[in-house]
C-alpha cells in the first residue's frame, strides 16, 4: 500500500455538526439584536418627542414670524402716511414763511411811508 500524501486527506464533512454550528451562531446574534432591540425603541421614543417638541417650538416660531410681519406691515404703512404728512407740513410752514416774509416787507415799507410823512 502506498503512503498517502497528508494534503490529500479529505476530512469527513458532518453536515449536521456543521448546521448545528450555525444555528448557534445565528442564535448568537438573534439574541444579540434581541438585547438592543429595547433600547432602540427607548432611544427611537426619546427621538420621536424630541422632534414633536422642536415641531411645537417651530410652530409657535413661525407664528410669531407672521404676528412679526404683520406687524411690521403695519409699521410701514404708518410710517409712510407720517412721511406724507410731514412733507404737507413742511410745505405748509414754507408757505407761512413766505406769506410772513411778505407780511414783513408790507410793514417795513409803511413804516418807511409813516416815517417820512
């Protein structure tokens, strides 16, 4: 009988020990996955009412945002028509001004009538 060469030894495959050897290792990770499962869902939770608070604080933010315009909007009208009224006042006093100039003149020049009568 001839020598066998040792790289050519087959060894014999046990499918069933095989098999059970993965099953472990799947129950292995199931069950691993099975002990985080809990937290994520905690952690999932605490994420959730998170969210819902910044939604809330949002909300109240862009409704605020909108009294802000609205306000604003009318800040600007206001302050327009004061613009306006203010350019009519300003014409005004120059037309006072310019009536008390003549006034003035008038006086002046019957004063000099008077003085030199």
């Amino acid at each position: 009988m001839k020598k066998q060469d040792k790289s050519k030894v087959i060894p014999n495959y046990d499918s069933q020990r095989e098999t059970r050897i993965l099953l472990e290792q799947i129950r292995s990770e199931v069950k691993t996955v099975a002990e985080q499962y809990g937290e994520i869902v905690k952690r999932l939770d605490r994420i959730d009412n998170k969210l819902e608070e910044h939604n809330s604080i949002l909300f109240k933010l862009e409704m605020g945002l909108e009294t802000v315009k609205s306000r604003v909007g009318t800040i600007d009208t206001k302050a327009d028509r004061i613009e306006r009224e203010l350019e009519s006042i300003k014409l005004a006093i120059k037309d006072v001004d310019a009536r008390i100039g003549e006034k003035i003149t008038e006086h002046e020049n019957r004063l000099l009538k008077l003085e030199t009568a």
